[in-house]
C-alpha cells in the first residue's frame, strides 16, 4: 500500500488492512526553537517522517497526532539550535541528502523493533492475563 497515513484512507481501505496488519506508528514531538531557519516542528516533523518510512518498511500505518502535543520547549532561536542548519552541514552548506540519509539509517535501526512487540504482542495473547488467586498459607 502507497498510502501509510490513516488519516488518508476509507474505512473500507482500513478494514482490508487490519485483516493482515495490526502495527500503527503515532509519532510525536515538542515544539521548540531551532533558530531562526528551521520550524519549530521539527522534532514532531522528524518523528513522522521516521514513522512514515518505518510503516512503509513493515506494512504500518501512520495516525497523527496534533503538532507540539508535549508543549513548547524554548522560546529564544538561540537557546536550542545549530545556528540554523540543525547541524547538517557539509562544507558549510546544508546538506538535506544527509538529514533523508539519517531519517531512513534511523527506521532502519528501528525496525526490528516492531518484530520484537509483535512477538510480544503475540505472546501476551497465547499467555492472557489470569487473575491471582487467594494463596492458601502452608501448613507449619
């Protein structure tokens, strides 16, 4: 599937989905300054563009949350930033190849990740929760 945001689907898309796929990506991230350059989205931007590569790598879907749900960090451009640039630079340029390069390096060492909970996910169904019962005390 080319669409991984659910927001961006029919509830008939969806059902088709969840019939074979169960994993759903919700990024978030603070609003915070990065000089006077780069959004103040930037870390909820980075999360979603993680979440969207990682969804696309395992058969995920994307539901996004409103931007800056964690609240706002800084408010001066230079208390938090990298002059701009967010410190992707070479040569003295920004350098965007290198920041897709990190986001897609990033998914990838997140990835097995997701195998690890959907183990977890399904051992947590072969073995449901019980409820404890009274102990009786053992003879003396």
């Amino acid at each position: 599937m080319d669409i991984v945001h659910l927001d961006r689907l029919t509830s008939r898309e969806v059902g088709e989905w969840l019939k074979t796929n169960d994993v759903v990506f919700v990024p978030h991230g603070p609003i915070s300054g990065h000089g006077p350059w780069t959004t103040l989205g930037m870390h909820p931007h980075a999360a979603e563009a993680i979440a969207v590569l990682l969804a696309r790598k395992c058969g995920g879907l994307v539901a996004l949350r409103s931007r800056g749900t964690r609240g706002f960090r800084y408010d001066a451009e230079r208390e938090h930033s990298s002059h701009g640039t967010v410190g992707l630079t070479w040569q003295g340029q920004p350098d965007i190849e290198l920041g897709v390069k990190i986001l897609d390096a990033l998914a990838d060492c997140l990835l097995p990740a997701v195998d690890a909970l959907k183990r977890h996910r399904d051992y947590l169904k072969a073995h449901p929760p019980r409820r404890i019962e009274k102990q009786v005390p053992l003879p003396p």
